[in-house]
C-alpha cells in the first residue's frame, strides 16, 4: 500500500471542500482533497452567490471568472429600468397560479442586492455546476492535489495527527495519507461526522424533493417577467421553479418516498407534472436530469474533534431559502483556512483552531435559523417572528464573531439587528475606497487577504511602526498602513476614518479575513504602542498565554 504525507487531507469535492483547497493553497499550505464522485456537481444545488462569498472569490483572482459564467442579481426594478438585461436577473420571489398568469403573481419577498454602499464587489447568480469547476481549476493552478472518484475508506486520528485511507475507484487501489488535519466536507450526511458520533441538533426533516432540471423556452411565456423562484401552488403539481441558466429551469415539489420510489419519476412522467405545474399543457421541453434530496434544518454540536474539522454541509444544513447554505460553507473553509495555515506554519498557536468553533459555529446556526424562518413562515410570519428576522444582507455579510482571539465585547447573537459600518472588533472591516500611490483604489476588505493588516489613523503613524516591529519579532505576516496622506495607502476625504468612527490616533488590527481583531478608540497613544500591537497579535494568534 502506498503511503503519502500531506499537511491537510480534505474529503469531500463540494463547494465547502473545493473552497477549501482554494484558501489553504491561497495560503501556501499543501493539501490533497478527495471526492468519490466522478466530477464535480452536475444539477444545481446552489446559485445565489452573496456579496461576502464573492469578496472572497474576488481576493482569490476569480470574480471575473463567477462574472462570466453566471448572471448579475439585481433590485427588481433596477433590471426593469435599465432595460431587463440578458445577463442580469432581479432578485424576486413570487407565487403565481400558473407561468402563463405570471402577471397577476403575487410578490412573495424581493431582498434587497443593492451592496454598493458595503461591498466592492456585486453578489451574483452562478450555478453550483458552474461554480465547482472554477474553484477547482484555480485551486489546482495553484498546487492542490484533487482527485475525484476516490473514496475515504477509513481514518483514524492519532497524537501527530490523521491516518486515513483512500480508495481509486476507477482501479481499486489503496493508498493511506497521513496529514496532520482532516478537513471533513463531505456533506449532509457526512461518514467523518457520523464515524466521529458528533450530534445533530435542529429540526431535522422538512422531507423529501424531487428536482427536475429541464430545457425550455419559458421567457416567451412569461413575456419578459423575470425571478429567481416562483412558487406555484398547482393543486395538482405545486412546487417551485427556478432559473438554472438563459434556457434551463428547475422544477421542484415534495414527494413521499414512503408512497413512490424515485425510479418512479421518468422522463415523461416529469414532463407531465412539469407542464401541470406551470399550465402550460403543449410546453416543448428537454428533461435534462431527476434527482431526489431532502430539505433538512441541523447543525452538529460541534465543528471539531481533535485534529478533524468540519465544514459545510456536514457541519450545517439549511433549507434553502436565503440561499445561505453553499455561502455559508465557503466562509467555514476561508474562516479555517488562515488558521490552519497559521498553526502549521508555526506563527499560530493551536489553540487558535479552538475558535473555529467559536465563531463559526454561532453563525452556522443563526443563519441555518433564519433560513428555516424564512422557508416556513414566507408570507405568514407574527409580529415576534418577524422581529427575530434579519434582512439578509445581515445574515450572508454583516454577521461577527466571539472569540479568545479577538479583543472585544462578547455578542449575545451574531447577527446584529442593522448592518453596521462601524470597525468594532469582531466584525468584517467596513467598504470604504482608499486610494494608492498609483491612484487606484482598494476597499479595505481586498487588503487582508494572506496576512494581517493593521490601517493606522491620519495621526498614528507610530502605531505602523509598532504594528512592523512587532510582526517581525513575533515572525507574522502583517502590512502596515498609516492614513496620513503621506505613505502607500490614503484616505483622501476621510470617509474610512470619519464613517467607522476610528480616532485620528487611532488603529485597527485586521485579520487575514478580514475581521477586526482589535482596536484601538482613543485619540492618544498608550505611551507603548510596541507592547500595545504585540499583544493584540498574540490574542489574535491564540498566543496570549505563551
């Protein structure tokens, strides 16, 4: 049997476990990811790309690449006003009796897109099938050992670290890796999570849905009426129907399997419920691919056991909407990536890992909550439902975190009720353009991307040097900026400073996230910014008690 050595052993090809790959060789961290699948994800999961997933996309080199391939979501009357685009989609939900009577529809939720004001770049709609082959090339362009039909057989975690073997099987051949963590994204019903006995808690099964993914020319009957879902109540065939693509859709309903074997559904008993669906009894239409999933709401108790990690859907499953579920699988892998890159690098603590499950667990579950809020009280939500709700820029970009590693206030919940613009610890640094020598501009959130930054007041220049001295004493990447109008990085009209109410003398400790992980309010110095600085990157470095 072949034996291989690897930092990170990653199971699972999904978006979380492909995310991953990306992030940990964005980073410089070897990694080998599995998948007992032949390719990757073939019928649409997951398509709404939000504002945080795509920063992250964008700080990897591929916005461009989720721009080409997929449509831009837009307000609902921003796509009629400018013209109803091809390559945009507003983002409206509605319900309506059938696709040809889509002009009575009632509008079921229209979430606002408008990120301009909070982000640099723009959420979009980009298909699971599309989204998986980008984040996998890249990840391999830069060194990531991927390997598709390949099952993980066994492991088994030991003081060093994990023993694992894998399984080709195109050949039947075993190969054990041994790594020093195991990333487990192997979805909902991940065999890591369940070989590890890790508990389940949420309110299980919502039940079982067959997805039909077909070709058809609808756009001639809904005569220019564009959505991303509506929900048609057919008494006969109710369900839900989604753009796939410029001249696919999907058509999803209920179904006991208990009552009907999925084998059950041909192709032409699915054209029937699709055309019943819709009303439109002579639709020409190409059944492309019939897949059955259940629509669930758990969160594990925990995202660790000892050197193993969970990510995605084997730590979370949301119903799907909000579209968070994909979403919030990318942020798990980039929040864990920078750790693990830390630790195995050695300018992190291992106890820094303890905060995965600190801060990301917190997220995971308010925002599998408000996914399944949002599926089951859609248009008939109490006056206390609705207040425990949150606009859904809140749950995908505005959420913060708790954690030994940040140096601030302890948040009862990690979704604020508003968005906040403010740089207080333990939150995603605030959009604002800055602007460089060379007279472009750069949001702070492109800054922190593989190392710590630390954005210093128009007057605390010292708190730069100090920041410098002390990453290079405690041997962290970090880059410095004082925002004098004198140095690399500027903030011409103040709006950086004024609008995140940062002192002049002020400073802010960003993570390689982009998270704040100090900061420092007063418009004076502390007499040693040098111990100052250090100590904020020891506690953000899980060192404080080294």
């Amino acid at each position: 049997m072949t034996v291989k050595e690897v930092p990170v052993l990653i199971v699972g090809g999904g978006l979380a476990g492909l995310s991953s790959a990306l992030f940990l060789r964005q980073h410089g961290v070897d990694c080998l990811l599995v998948e007992k699948h032949r390719t990757t994800a073939q019928l649409l999961r997951a398509a709404g790309v939000n504002s945080r997933t795509m920063e992250l996309l964008r700080n990897a080199g591929l916005e461009a690449d989720v721009m080409q391939n997929g449509m831009k979501l837009v307000e609902g009357h921003r796509w009629r006003e400018l013209g109803q685009p091809s390559h945009q989609i507003p983002r409206v939900i509605l319900r309506a009796n059938s696709i040809a009577d889509i002009e009575n529809a009632v509008v079921v939720e229209e979430p606002s897109v408008e990120v301009g004001h909070i982000s640099p770049t723009e959420p979009y709609w980009c298909g699971q099938d599309k989204l998986e082959p980008i984040i996998r090339d890249e990840a391999v362009r830069r060194g990531a050992q991927i390997h598709f039909n390949t099952r993980m057989e066994s492991f088994e975690q030991t003081t060093e670290g994990v023993v694992t073997v894998i399984r080709d099987r195109t050949d039947g051949t075993t190969t054990t890796i041994r790594s020093q963590y195991l990333v487990a994204a192997d979805g909902v019903h991940s065999p890591v999570r369940e070989a590890l006995g890790i508990e389940q808690r949420g309110n299980g099964s919502m039940g079982h849905v067959m997805s039909i993914l077909f070709r058809a020319d609808l756009d001639s009957i809904i005569q220019g009426r564009r959505f991303i879902i509506c929900y048609l109540p057919n008494r006969d065939a109710p369900g839900m129907l989604h753009r796939f693509d410029e001249h696919r859709w999907i058509f999803g309903f209920f179904y006991d399997p208990d009552k009907i074997d999925e084998k059950e559904f041909t192709e032409d008993r699915c054209t029937g419920i699709v055309r019943t669906a819709t009303g439109a009894d002579d639709l020409a239409m190409e059944v492309e691919i019939i897949k059955s999933w259940e629509l669930s709401h758990n969160v594990t108790i925990s995202y660790r056991d000892g050197r193993v990690l969970l990510a995605g859907d084997a730590a979370h499953v949301h119903p799907p909407a909000g579209a968070y579920g994909a979403n919030a699988g990318i942020q798990d892998a980039h929040n864990l990536a920078w750790k693990l890159a830390g630790v195995l690098k050695g300018w992190a603590d291992p106890t820094l890992l303890d905060t995965y499950q600190e801060e990301r667990h917190p997220v995971g579950t308010a925002t599998a909550d408000q996914a399944w809020m949002r599926q089951t009280l859609r248009g008939s939500a109490s006056e206390t439902e609705r207040a425990a709700m949150r606009d859904s820029t809140v749950v995908s970009t505005g959420y913060r975190y708790t954690s030994s590693a940040i140096m601030g206030p302890a948040y009862d919940n990690p979704l604020p009720r508003e968005l906040a613009t403010t740089a207080e610890p333990g939150y995603r640094v605030p959009h604002f353009w800055l602007y460089r020598d060379s007279g472009d501009r750069v949001s702070p959130v492109d800054l922190a991307v593989d190392s710590f930054v630390l954005l210093a007041g128009p007057e605390g220049g010292s708190w730069a040097e100090a920041a410098a001295t002390a990453a290079q004493e405690l041997d962290v990447p970090l880059v410095a900026y004082a925002l004098d109008g004198s140095g690399e990085l500027k903030d011409p009209d103040g709006a950086f400073v004024r609008h995140t109410g940062m002192a002049p003398r002020g400073a802010v400790l960003l993570r390689p996230d982009g998270f704040i992980a100090w900061r420092h309010e007063c418009d004076a110095g502390t007499g040693d910014e040098l111990a100052t600085v250090r100590a904020a990157l020891m506690q953000a470095l899980g060192r404080a008690g080294s």
